[in-house]
C-alpha cells in the first residue's frame, strides 16, 4: 500500500470511530484533525469535504462488521447457528463492540433520517443488504428442510435484523447486555417454531 492510501486509510479508520460516537453532525473537522493527528491540509488533499469522509467511514465500518459477521459464522453448519453466530458478534455490546460506540448501522440510520440526509441513501443500501444476506441464510434453511416452507423470509428476516439492532439500543442506553440476549433468545425461539 502506498503512502498515500495508507493516509487516507488512516483517516478513513479514525473518522469512522468518531462519526460513530460523536455522530455526523457531532464530529467537526477538527476533530478528524486531532484524532489522524495529520494538518488540514492532510485532509483535504485526501477528501473534498467532511461528507465524503462520512460515507467512506460509514462503508469501512460496514466492512468490518461483515468481517465480524463472516468470523463468527464460520464452522456453522445451520441456518438457525448462523443467524445465532451474526447476533453474537453483539453480545457484550456495552464493553466490547465490534467499532466503538455501539453499531454504525443503528447510529447512522437515526442520525441520517433527519439530520445527516447525506449518507441516508448509504444507509438504506446497508439495510437492504443485511435484509436480504439474513433471508438468503433462512432461504438456505427452507431448501434444506431445516425450516419449513411456509416461513416468510422477508418478515422473518426483517424481524431478525431489527430486533438484534433493538436489543443493541436497549443494552447500550441501560448499560447492560441482557436486552441484546432477551432480543437473541427471542430470535430462537421465534426460529424453532418453524423448525422442520
């Protein structure tokens, strides 16, 4: 990697830890300058403006969350401890998140909807994304006969998804991580009722 994708790497990494506790509209460029530790300058021979900077964050985190995602399933044979395996990757979401300050996703779809509308279209897409990855696992789960026919995979799936994001709000607002395992046993249960 050449020096200036490392840099830009560099803020990249930096900013998406502060959008991410301090929001879009919290963080200033000063503070992108203090936490890279580069001039003003150094930032803008990289990025036009703190939006650019908030979508590519927003995509890094994204990427490592699907990391996470990716590490915690693997070895999982099921579509139920796959979808379990996803919900994991939160379960210590007061002390140990997967980025700091709580989920990118959750925080940027509150932040987006009414004062951010830059990276809302982001946001939507990163919804959709996880919708559909959470439905092809149960779709997965249907064609194996390990789920029966009759699941609505879109409800089912969307249920999934808000209901982890739910519990992680819960569990981070109240400082404790039992409403993200209220939200995961819930998520079980509601899985073995279609169970073939």
């Amino acid at each position: 990697m050449r020096k200036g994708e490392k840099t830009k790497l560099h803020i990249i990494m930096k900013s998406a830890e502060l959008f991410n506790q301090k929001g879009y509209v919290g963080t200033t460029m000063q503070d992108i300058i203090d936490a890279t530790g580069l001039t003003k300058g150094g930032i803008y021979r990289n990025f036009a403006n703190k939006d650019e900077i908030a979508i590519e964050a927003f995509q890094y985190a994204g990427g490592v969350l699907w990391s996470h995602f990716a590490q915690a399933m693997e070895g999982k044979e099921t579509a139920l401890d796959k979808i379990l395996a996803m919900a994991s990757v939160y379960s210590d979401t007061v002390h140990n998140p997967p980025i700091q300050g709580g989920c990118p996703f959750l925080n940027t779809a509150v932040e987006s909807d009414h004062s951010f509308p830059v990276i809302r279209d982001h946001a939507v897409h990163a919804f959709e994304q996880m919708l559909a990855f959470i439905q092809g696992i149960l779709m997965e789960g249907i064609m194996k006969k390990e789920f029966r026919e009759d699941m609505n995979t879109e409800s089912v799936g969307s249920f999934i998804f808000t209901a982890i994001e739910g519990g992680i709000m819960a569990s981070r607002l109240m400082r404790d991580n039992k409403h993200v395992e209220y939200a995961t046993r819930q998520i079980e249960a509601l899985l073995l009722t279609y169970k073939n």
